[in-house]
C-alpha cells in the first residue's frame, strides 16, 4: 500500500512539476502582465459564466413566458373565427382587431395551404417553444419562419381546411429580442472595470518597478540618491530595506577605501626610503639589483591595491568606447603585436572610465603576452555591450578557464598574469565587469588561442 502510495506521489510531483513549467513557459515574465492577468482572467471567466449559464437560463424563461403569450393570443384568435359567423364583415372585423388590439398583423388566406416545414435555424429558441406550445393551445397545422424576414416572425395557422391564417408579428413578441443590447452594455461595463483595474494596478506596480531599477542602477554604479520608497506598505519596506543595505555597502566601499590609501600610503614611504637610500650606494651589480626588487615590489604594491580597490568608489560615465580600447591598445600591446581593431567610432557607453580601462588593458596585456596576433571587437547586442579579445597564444585548457579567475591561481604558462606579472589580472578584470553587473567568459579563439568575451549591461 505504501508503494502504490509513493508511486502516486511521484505522479502527483511530476504532474505538478510540468503544470508549473508550462505556466513559466507561456505566462509573460513581467510582474504587470501577470498582476494584468490575474485581474483580466476572472473578470472574463465571470462574464463568460454569466453569458453562458444565467443568461441563457433567464433569456429561456423570458422566451417561455413570451412564446407561450403569442400561442395563447393566436388561439384565441382561431377560436373567435370559429365562434363566428364568418361572413367577410366578421372576418375583416378580427382581423383588425387582431392587428390592431392584439398587434398581430393578421391576414386570412383562402383556398391556400401551408408552405412545406423549413429547417430550423442552429440554436434556436423560439421555433421549438412556439412549436410546443402552438401544439398544446392551438391544435392546429402550422408553419413557423423565424429567419426569413428581420426583425418578425411569421407564423401560419390551417384554421380549417383551405383557410389559413397568416401572422406577423415582432420578433419581440416571441422571445427576447434584446441580447445584444445587453451584451454590449456587458461589454462597456466590462471595458470600464479593466480601465480602472489596469490604473490602479500600474500605480500599485510601478514602485516595485522604480525599486528594481533603482537596485540595478546602483549595481551599474549609477547614482540613485533620487530614488524615495513609496508604494504599498510592503514596497516601502523593501525600498527602505535596499536604501539601508546601500548606505552600509557605501560606508564600508568608503571606509575599506580609506584603509586601503593609508595602507598604501605607508608602504609607498617605506619604498621610497630604501629608495633614496640605494641612491647613495651607487650603481654597482648588487645595488641595481636591489633596485630592480624595489621596482617589482612597487610594480606589485599598485597591482595589489588595484585588485583590493577593485571598482572602488567611482561613479559610471558616458565613456567613448573606442578611445578606451585604443589607448588600452598603445599601452597593453607590444612592438610586434599585429592588432586588429573593430569597434564603431561613435561607441559610447556609461562605464566607470578608470576600472574598465584596466579590465580592457588587462585583457589585452594577456593577449599580447603569448599571442602575435590580437583581433579586439565590440559591438552592442540589445542593451549589452560585447567585447571580444582575441589572440593566437597557446589558450587555455577548458577545465582550467574558471580557475583563472581566482586571485594568484597560476597555469605552468602563466597565462593569468596581468601586465605586472602579479597573476591577478584575469581576477582584476571579472571583478571590475561584475561590479558593472557583467561578467568575462573564456573560450576558444578562431585565431587558435583564447577569446575573452566581457559583456555587461549598458
């Protein structure tokens, strides 16, 4: 039993399982169109109920009561012309009663018969309850045609043999005639309950939305000290929320940033008097090479302290792209690079200028590093700006791709180094994409060595 049991489970999970899939597969992935459809769908459902069960209930017993009012007046008709005397003063006599008190529109046919039976129209009412209740108070043969004259029926009764009546009447006075009407109040009714349903749940919406763009805004760098929690109770508390996680992530971005220029402060001295104090020892092989370590270690010093800032504290601009890359290029690139550039020259972009001038430098000081050949793209795809750095160097192994990233990771090649050789420039530069809320993939290069593609929102 308790197989069975958790067999059933496992269909009721996978059912479930494909019912969500199928919702996030076809529902729209905006919170306003779901909010939209959540407020649309019942509203529909609700109507299509009405029109479907009560309306079509009441419209059947409106067209019982008026079907059943005709057959009776038409009976009573009949009856009078048997009752009387059936001279052509009697006859002309109802007649005009018919027509004019009971709104009939009658007309006595003689030595005539009924047409032959026509087929009843799809869904119609008022031939099947005419039908039934001309049977049951009249008696007589008779002929209905609810279809051939707009706006009437026409109905013919054998009174007796050779003589047959002939009525006119509006469709009114067979069933309910004014659906329609009703359908398009229903649908300006309806109309006017969405406009007022869409007003209100934009309003509702629209903080939640400022509240996401102000997150990504600050995630960019962008200054958001515009942005002010409204909205319902709930919003105003997650804006209020954000608005505090960003004043702390300011003061310590702030405070690490103080840290970190006093900490580089007192090494820089330190540097500098070992420097002032190898210039009195003169220039003999040992003290140049004491020099040459000094140099390493302040060359490593500024790699550390840009790894550490990272983006730091700088606010995003409008940058040109292509006087970025093509200064990066005078600086990264060697002698006997063969540089290939292919960037529009209007590019521009809102960066924060000094982090991604390093990620680009770094990229192409690898690039240069072991590779001849450098091919460098960038493009803009929707609203994200692609970069490309291609080179012809040996690549790097696909199952080592991510471990190049981790600060200080070395291949034998030595291919994360940045142009310092401190091993941190592949790490330097995925920090400073996602700080602009990007990221740097590395692949296979068509030149036969490796590609760096950064991409980051703009």
């Amino acid at each position: 039993m308790s197989a069975v049991t958790e067999s059933q489970g496992k269909i009721d999970h996978t059912l479930w399982w494909r019912f969500n899939r199928l919702l996030e597969r076809y529902l729209p992935a905006g919170l306003y169109q779901r909010s939209l459809l959540i407020v649309v769908v019942p509203i529909v459902l609700l109507q299509s109920i009405m029109v479907g069960i009560v309306l079509d209930r009441h419209w059947d017993n409106v067209t019982k009561v008026l079907a059943r009012s005709l057959a009776r007046d038409i009976s009573l008709v009949i009856e009078l012309y048997d009752k009387s005397a059936k001279t052509p003063v009697t006859i002309d006599e109802l007649e005009k009663m018919a027509t004019q008190r009971l709104r009939l529109r009658l007309s006595i046919e003689h030595n005539a018969s009924l047409p032959p039976p026509l087929p009843v129209p799809w869904l119609s009412i008022v031939d099947a309850r005419l039908s039934r209740y001309l049977d049951n108070e009249a008696g007589r043969p008779f002929w209905i045609d609810s279809s051939s004259n707009p706006g009437y029926v026409e109905i013919r009764v054998e009174a007796e043999k050779g003589t047959v009546f002939r009525f006119l009447v509006n469709d009114e006075r067979a069933y309910a005639a004014n659906t329609n009407s009703l359908l398009f109040w229903m649908f300006i009714s309806s109309v006017i309950l969405l406009s007022i349903a869409i007003i209100f749940l934009r309003k509702q919406i629209k903080p939640i939305l400022e509240l996401a763009h102000a997150a990504r805004s600050f995630g960019l760098g962008h200054d958001v000290s515009h942005f002010v929690p409204r909205g319902a109770t709930e919003v105003r508390q997650a804006a209020q929320a954000f608005l505090n996680m960003k004043e702390r992530i300011e003061r310590h971005v702030e405070q690490r940033t103080a840290m970190l220029a006093g900490v580089s402060h007192d090494l820089r001295t330190i540097l500098t008097r070992f420097k002032l104090e190898l210039a009195f020892l003169g220039d003999d092989a040992k003290v140049k090479a004491l020099k040459g370590d000094i140099e390493e270690m302040q060359t490593m010093l500024d790699a550390y302290m840009n790894f550490a800032r990272g983006a730091g504290g700088e606010k995003a601009e409008t940058s040109d792209i292509a006087r970025m890359i093509e200064g990066a290029v005078k600086t990264g690139a060697r002698p006997n690079s063969q540089v290939t550039i292919d960037v529009a020259p209007n590019m521009i972009a809102k960066v924060k200028p000094n982090a991604f001038r390093r990620l680009i430098l770094n990229l192409i000081a690898n690039a240069a590093r072991f590779g001849e050949t450098i091919a460098i793209k960038a493009k803009s795809k929707g609203s994200r700006l692609v970069i490309t750095v291609d080179d012809n160097g040996p690549g790097i192994p696909a199952n080592m791709r991510e471990d190049v990233f981790r600060p200080f990771f070395r291949l034998d090649e030595a291919r994360n180094q940045d142009e310092t050789g401190t091993g941190l420039g592949l790490s330097i530069a995925r920090d400073i994409a996602r700080a602009h809320g990007g990221d740097i993939k590395l692949y296979d290069s068509p030149l036969g060595g490796l590609r760096a593609v950064v991409e980051i929102p703009v």
